[in-house]
C-alpha cells in the first residue's frame, strides 16, 4: 500500500527519549535524495530511541517532507519507560507519507540480502508492516556502541 499514512515499531522494547525536532519541507524523493540539499536533517522530524534486548538502542525517524504538513509520533510514546511491542502503530504522517529512517547499533543486526542488493544499487525499497529487515546478531551485551 504505497500511500499508507501510520507507521509501526519495527521492534519490541521501551522508550528511551523522544525528541521533536522542526524543520523545512524538503522533497524525499530519490532524485531529491542525491542532491546537495541534506534533507534527512533540514526537514520536519520526530523520534524515538527504542531500547530492545535484541538490537540495543534502535533510532526510529519519521521525516516529514514536501506535500506532508507533519510527523507525529503518540503523545503515549513521548515518555521514558513506555512499552512499545513490535507492529504498534508508532504514529502517523498527516496530508500524506514521507520517509522512515530506523538505525541500529554497529554490528548488531544482519540486513537481509535484498536490501542491502537495492542500498548498493540506490534503489529506494518500500517497506510494509511485518516485512523482515534483517535479524539481531546478539543480546544486548555492550551498550556502548553508537548507531553507525
């Protein structure tokens, strides 16, 4: 479903921060994405850091962009401590859908194989509720590594 608006947990743990951050609209579209403007950081955002046993901490982005208006992500995950199970609708993007960016921690997940084949060729890869991304390469042993 391309124009699908809401967007879920890819993983199950419990909020760590939540930030809100504003911001211009940009486009987010491939072409948009090459170009020397650096829209992942100019456009609106919000966020959350999930902290997983099996990931450590997960950074999950939504961005709003051009034609969108605005992210938001519930007002029930804006508190440290909040549970959130994998699939539970995180929130929504409002007058239309933008872009997701979920960030692991350095060697602790395994991307699957076709996507990492569409990264290495530029292709953007839409992705649905309950689709793999890839699995967890350890239990949650050495915090200390930053998202890379």
């Amino acid at each position: 479903m391309p124009d699908y608006h809401r967007y879920h947990s890819p993983v199950q743990g419990e909020v760590k921060t939540y930030q809100s951050l504003p911001g211009d609209y940009y486009q987010v579209d491939p072409v948009a994405l090459q170009s020397k403007v650096d829209i992942l950081t100019r456009n609106r955002r919000d966020h959350v850091v999930i902290e997983t046993r099996e990931f450590g901490n997960v950074l999950f982005a939504a961005v709003g962009a051009t034609d969108v208006g605005s992210v938001h992500i519930h007002k029930k995950y804006h508190s440290a401590g909040t549970k959130i199970n994998k699939r539970y609708e995180l929130g929504i993007f409002q007058f239309g859908s933008s872009s997701i960016i979920v960030a692991f921690q350095h060697r602790r997940i395994e991307f699957d194989d076709d996507l990492l084949r569409l990264s290495e060729q530029k292709i953007q890869t839409s992705v649905e509720v309950g689709m793999s991304l890839g699995y967890a390469t350890r239990d949650l042993q050495d915090q200390s590594s930053p998202f890379l």
